[in-house]
C-alpha cells in the first residue's frame, strides 16, 4: 500500500457527484484510487438532493475549510463560474496545494496567473476535464504530441451545441426543445448562452491554443459566434451542397513576415462551419467532440468522444488525480515540478486582426430574382480577388431569389470589402448568413 493521498472537492454538481462516485467505486479501476480518500466535501446546500448519497460528515458548506483541512493534498474544484472559483483555486496553491480542476472559464482568462503561483509554490494544477469532457486532449498535447510542430487545432468542443445541431439535423425538432433536453441531460452550462453563443467554445481553444503554440492569447480577442441566429435553411442548403453544418472553433499558425523567433502570430475564432460530409469531424455526432491536430511530422490526428456529461468529465479529472498521486508515490517533495505535466509557456503568441484571419466561406444573399444578379456577385468577388467556388440559387418565390456562395481561401478583410460593394446593389437585398466552411 502506498501513500494514502487525501482529496478535498469544491463542488457536488452534475461533475462533482461524478468523481465521487469513481472515488468511492476503485474496484476494476487503476489500483492507485484505493490510495485516494475523498475527505471533505464543499456544498451550497447540505440538505439538497443528490445523484450520490455522501455521509453527512463529508460535507461542509465551507470550501476554505476543505482547502485548509490538514488531510487535504489534492483540491478538486468543480463549481464551475470565475468567481469565486479563481480565489478558491489560488488559495489552494497558496496552501501548498495541487489542484485539479474542469473550470475552462477560469483557466482561459486566468490561466498565466495561476501557472504562475503555482509553479511559485511547487505545486500542479491540471486540467484534463477543462476541454473535451472525457477525451484526453490536454495531457497528449503536453506530453504525446510534444515532438511536433502544431499548425492548427479544429474542434467540434461544445457538446450541448453539437447535441442539438445533430437533432436539428437529423430530426428536424425546434432549437428551444433540444436544448432543453441537453440542459436536462447535464451537458449544458449553468447559463446556456456560454454554450449557444461560443463562448464555452472560445474558452477551450484559447485554452487548447495555449498548450498546442506554447504561449497565451487574449481570451477576449477571439472572433466568436455562436448558433442562435443559424438558420434551418442554412443547414439544409448545406446538405444540398455535400456539407453538414458544425460549431467549428480553430486556432491555427499564420505564416506571417512579422513572425520573429519569439512572437507567433495565431488565427482563432468559433463559427458555424461547413464542413464537407467526408471530412473526419463531419460524422461527430450528438454530445461527442472532436479535436483534430496537424503538426510536423505527425501529420493529422483527432481525438474523439463523449464532450459533457458527468461520467466522461469525472473520468477525465480522475486521470488528472491519478497523475499527481502516481508523482506523489515516487517523489519526496524537492520543489521541483516534473516538466512535463506542469503548466508551461515559452514563446509570446498573438493574435491577427480579424481581417487577417484566411478561410473559405459560405455567403448567402437574399436577391431580386432577375437576370444578371449572379453575374453582378461574380464580378465583383473577382474585381477583389475573391474565387468563387460555387454559386448555387436557391428560389423561394418568383420575385425573391436566394443565391449561395462558396468561395475558395481568402482573407476577411477581402471578404468585407467585396460584401460591401455587392450589397450596395440595388438587387442584393442583404447577406443573410455568413459562416466558415472547410
Ligand atoms: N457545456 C459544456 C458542453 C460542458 O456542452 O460541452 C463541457 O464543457
């Protein structure tokens, strides 16, 4: 029997009753957890029902106290929000403590902070269940994926947005009631909008982005939309065309004559992407995710699995504490923090401006339905450089036409200009959608 590693969690919700549950159950599971001890629980509410029926004893209303617990060495945090999750898992390190945590919010916009108080005080703070539920991503990008020269991160990394544009697809059934069935499922944040609007998306690659170039971005900085104003028709003129419609987000290396050795410029965003139907993420389906890397020499690779959900997130921070314990096993404490498994930064990173930022898209214009319209939108896209890679229309009355474009890689700011110009025609009524495509 090795050492007996005591741990504290923050947090008895949908991921916190999850890990618990793998703590209490070691049998047929890694022989490490029968080392692990669950000491003390921090709750807001000790009367409230839940998923997992802990002793009374274990639970506190304090997460101070479960910090400060002398049989604590490993913090759990999985309430979730910035504050007061942030001061929580400072205070943690500032104890002396590892901290495991699923808190994506957190770490994207305070993740330089955090790495640096702990690598001042010694200790880990790991983040497997941050980005992708149950699938391994953070620890191979660290680790496995160590010997390769990233270019792009893609991920389909939202579960509750990929859960219901599956049913919508397949289904047909209205936005509103898929999302309610993902809220109850537990894949949903506490506000839905970080989900439906990008924003849980735009947390985990800014996080993804981090690990895969080396440096930080400026979480606020990325161009992000979400799925609230995609529209059914959008998704199935796609299928028309041979492209399923995803909440793609990437962040991606530009060659840039600005590059120097310590300064690397990045593309991010999270949009709405077609992706063509034989491409690996378009059969991601329901509440899985994807995370597709292209490195030298690898070439590509994509991880793939379950995004939400209590049992797949608890696995993942389970590994996160299995890790720290494995180290605790061997290690009497020198201080010095096995490279490999701490957080690291080592080149300054920075974002392009949106405009510089280089994809095909997908345009659909609402037109007069009249002869030469769509040799008006080819003119001007060529007049700016701008090739067209298919123009399809699509009637909906004699009078109105709409007329879909794919275009080849160009730039945003490319793509402005020429929207501008074709929108100040009399027979373009407007864009009505605008979104990436692979
Ligand atoms: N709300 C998130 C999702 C949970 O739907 O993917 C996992 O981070």
């Amino acid at each position: 029997m090795g050492k007996r590693i005591g741990i504290g969690l923050l947090g008895l919700g949908t991921v916190g009753a999850g890990v618990a549950k793998i703590l209490n159950s070691p049998e047929g599971r890694n022989p490490l957890l029968n080392n692990l001890e669950l000491v003390e629980v921090a709750v807001r509410d000790l009367d409230r029902l839940r998923p997992i029926d802990l002793p009374r004893s274990l639970l506190t209303t304090s997460p101070e106290k479960v910090i400060e617990n002398p049989k604590v060495q490993v913090v759990v945090e999985v309430l979730g929000g910035i504050e007061p999750a942030r001061t929580l898992i400072l205070k943690a390190i500032a104890s002396g403590k590892s901290v495991v945590t699923a808190n994506k919010a957190v770490i994207a916009r305070h993740g330089q902070e955090i790495a640096t108080a702990a690598s001042a005080a010694g200790v880990y703070v790991l983040i497997e269940a941050a980005v992708g539920g149950g699938i391994p991503i953070i620890e191979p990008l660290k680790q496995s994926l160590g010997g390769n020269k990233i270019r792009k991160v893609s991920g389909i990394i939202n579960g509750t947005t990929n859960y219901i544009l599956s049913r919508m697809a397949k289904e047909g059934i209205a936005y509103k009631e898929v999302l309610k069935v993902a809220q109850d499922l537990g894949y949903a944040e506490a506000d839905p909008a970080a989900d439906v609007e990008g924003l849980d998306a735009a947390d985990k690659i800014a996080i993804l982005s981090g690990l895969a170039f080396g440096g930080s971005i400026d979480r606020s900085e990325i161009p992000t939309k979400g799925i609230t104003n995609l529209e059914k028709r959008d998704v199935d003129y796609a299928k028309e065309l041979g492209y399923v419609v995803k909440l793609l987000a990437t962040a991606e290396h530009l060659n840039s004559k600005t590059e120097g050795n310590n300064f690397l410029p990045l593309a991010l965003q999270v949009q709405p992407t077609l992706i063509p139907l034989e491409h690996p993420l378009a059969g991601v389906n329901g509440v899985n995710n994807a995370i597709l890397i292209e490195g030298d020499p690898i070439g590509e690779v994509m991880f793939y699995g379950p995004g939400a959900g209590s049992g797949p997130t608890a696995s993942a921070v389970v590994a996160d504490i299995l890790n720290i314990a494995g180290i605790q096993q061997v290690e009497s404490h020198t201080g010095e923090l096995d490279p490999l498994l701490a957080a690291s930064s080592w080149r300054k990173c920075s974002l392009v401006k949106p405009d510089a930022i280089i994809q095909r898209n997908y345009i659909r214009f609402n037109a007069i339905n009249k002869p030469g319209v769509i040799g008006l939108i080819g003119t001007h896209f060529g007049n700016r450089d701008v090739s067209i890679q298919s123009i399809v229309q699509f009637d909906t009355s004699d009078s109105v036409a709409e007329i879909v474009v794919i275009t080849h890689q160009v730039s945003q700011g490319q793509m402005k200009d020429a929207l501008n110009a074709i929108t100040k025609s009399p027979e373009i009524k407007g864009v009505s959608a605008h979104y990436g495509c692979l």
